[in-house]
C-alpha cells in the first residue's frame, strides 16, 4: 500500500468540497493507494506527475515507488487545474 500525502493547497481545497464530493475523492485516492498507476493516466509534459479524475474535478499527483508515497499536489477543476501546473 502506499501512503498519501497532501499539500496544503490540496488539502485545503479538499476541506472546502461538499461532503459527497469529498467521499468520492476519498474513494478514488483508496483505490489509489492499492495501485496508482491503474486509475489515472500521465500528464503529457508532467515531469513524473499523473491525473486522476473524479467527475469535473482532477486529482494531480506523483508516485514515489521506492518510498511507496503518493504526494498529491493539486485538487481542482479540469478546466483550471492545468493551468496552475
């Protein structure tokens, strides 16, 4: 299993959600923690990091294999979530 770590940015944004919104984000980054290669893709130009998507929102992180940690460094709206990248 790997271990999940928030930024603060994520983190905080996380706490602002609804709590449905919240338990699906919740759900995806368990199944994360099994295998995090098989629920999201790689970015294009991500330097390492990876997308997972749970309806509108993206959940952008990157995956320490040796470590076995998931820092997750975003959470936020498609839309806007590449731009901060």
């Amino acid at each position: 299993m790997f271990e999940i770590v928030l930024s603060r940015s994520a983190a905080t944004y996380f706490q602002h959600l609804d709590r449905p919104v919240q338990e699906r984000i919740r759900s995806i980054l368990h199944a994360l923690q099994e295998d995090p290669f098989a629920q999201s893709k790689a970015l294009v130009n991500g330097e390492g990091r990876r997308s997972a998507r749970v309806g509108g929102l993206r959940i952008i992180f990157t995956v320490d294999v040796s470590a076995r940690i998931i820092a997750v460094s975003h959470i936020g709206p498609r839309g806007q979530i590449y731009h901060r990248l």
